[in-house]
C-alpha cells in the first residue's frame, strides 16, 4: 500500500532556504507542496488556512518568529513540524523534545531525509498528540522562564552569497554592525549581510568574546586595539584592523572591565 500522502507547508524568510526544501522535496514520493510562506504571519495564516501535515518552519524571521507562530497557533492545533534554524545549537535541545526534528542550515541531503523520514513515521504513527503535549511544555517554560535548557553560543552563521549559502565561523567575525533590518558580518576584508536583530545575536555570542558597544555595533574583544577619548568626553574603539567604531557613554564602564583597561590614560587606552 502506497504512503499517505502528506501535504506541507514550507515557511522561511530566505528565498534560497525555500527553494532548498521545495528541490528536496520534490524528490520524495506522495509529497504535495501545500503552500510556501516568507514570514510569520504569513505562516499563521497558512498553517490555519491549508491544514497542512507538516511544516518546515524557520525559527528567526519577521513578523513573528517560529516560536511565535507556535504560540499564536496553539500547540495542539500545530501540525507535525520541523525547525529550521541557522543558528547551531539554538535551544536545539528543547526543539529535539517538542518538535519532531530540527534542521541546522546549511544541512545536507542525509540530514533532511532523516529528519523527513521520521515526520512520516510520526504522522503515520499519530504519535502529533505526544508531540503537541512537549510543544506546550516549551512555550510554557519559554513564557515563565522556568526550565528553559541552555543554549550555548554562537558557533557560525549561514549567510547567502551569490546564489550559494556560505557558512561564516564566528571565531572569525571582528564586528558586527547594524544595517536597517540587517546586519552586517564583518570578516577580514569582507562583509557578509545577514537578516537578524542585533539584540538577537547580542544575546547568542559570547560575553567573554563579544561586546556591545554601541547600538550600531558589536566588537569581538581581542581585536580591539585601543580605546580613545574624543574632544567633549565621547569614546571611540579602533581595532587591530583600522576600523573604528563610536563606542556609547553608557557603555563605556562595561567595556572597560571587559577588556582590563580601567587603570589606561584617559586620552589614549590600549590594551
């Protein structure tokens, strides 16, 4: 006997991720594209619209992100679904739990098929009513701050680039600043754009390697080069590369004692 046909949503902001998903599953048997969404409210629209089977659904977007729509769906009423995120390790440990699999970008073939496969057995098997009961657990302990895993930080960021996803260590990244709804990753010579809120990625890199300097800017620590004093009391940060950035009064104390400068000259602070 045939497979049930599954009919899925496809949700993500980024027109290459979209197509990804659309090319792999278009290679699978009994598979009916239920619709695409670019956002999220977009996707709380279709998901409430299509009534699809599963869902791929991106977990930083505008408009709402995965979580959200989650949440404004309801986990009971949530398909079988499975998160997508660029972001390695991004409460993947809680996703493991409530969904029924994540996708870390750029993933490959074998990944998606694994992660397909097991979302065909879940469907088949009904077991979307387990899932639904572990989904409400997450937002529950989301919203309360209660038994909320760790994390961890940042390891590298998927960014698009001429047609192709390039994978960016943040190891490698010296600052980072903001650019209307984008920001921009700056490596070496290079600067790779990426949609995401600053405070988004504030918060999942390493305090002991990043800081924020300003609302425009975030540095990586050991780049720094030295801290100068400005004509009326203003700072600006120049790093190992040449690149300055103004660096905000009100962040200047933090900065300081993040980089051991507390005791440098005023005019001049190199560490």
């Amino acid at each position: 006997m045939s497979p049930k046909v599954l009919r899925v949503l496809i949700v993500d902001d980024e027109t290459l991720a979209r197509q990804r998903l659309l090319d792999l599953l278009g290679r699978e048997s009994s598979v009916e594209i239920a619709g695409v969404a670019d956002d999220g409210n977009a996707a709380v629209d279709a998901i409430r619209e299509l009534a699809p089977d599963l869902v791929f659904l991106d977990i930083q977007m505008p408009g709402r992100t995965g979580l959200e729509v989650v949440r404004e769906i309801g986990a009971a009423n949530m398909p079988a679904t499975i998160f997508c995120t660029a972001y390695d390790q991004y409460a993947l440990k809680a996703f493991d739990v409530a969904a029924v699999d994540y996708l870390v970008k750029p993933f490959d073939d074998e990944r998606f098929e694994l992660a397909f496969q097991r979302a065909r057995r879940a469907i088949e098997l009904e077991e979307i009513g387990a899932l639904s009961t572990r989904l409400k657990a997450l937002l529950d302990g989301a919203a309360t701050g209660a038994n909320v895993p760790p994390t961890g930080h940042l390891e590298r960021i998927a960014v698009e680039s001429r047609g192709q996803v390039r994978v960016v260590s943040v190891e490698d990244i010296e600052a980072i600043t903001a650019s209307g709804p984008y920001v921009e990753l700056h490596v070496g010579d290079k600067a790779w754009l990426v949609r995401e809120r600053m405070q988004t990625l504030e918060e999942r890199l390493d305090p002991a390697h990043f800081a924020r300097v300003h609302r425009s800017a975030i540095v990586r620590l050991d780049r720094i080069d030295a801290l100068l004093r400005e004509a009326g009391g203003d700072y600006t940060l120049r790093l190992k590369s040449g690149r300055q950035f103004p660096v905000s009064r009100s962040r200047i104390e933090a900065l300081e004692r993040w980089i051991g400068l507390s005791g440098a000259s005023p005019a001049a602070r190199s560490p």
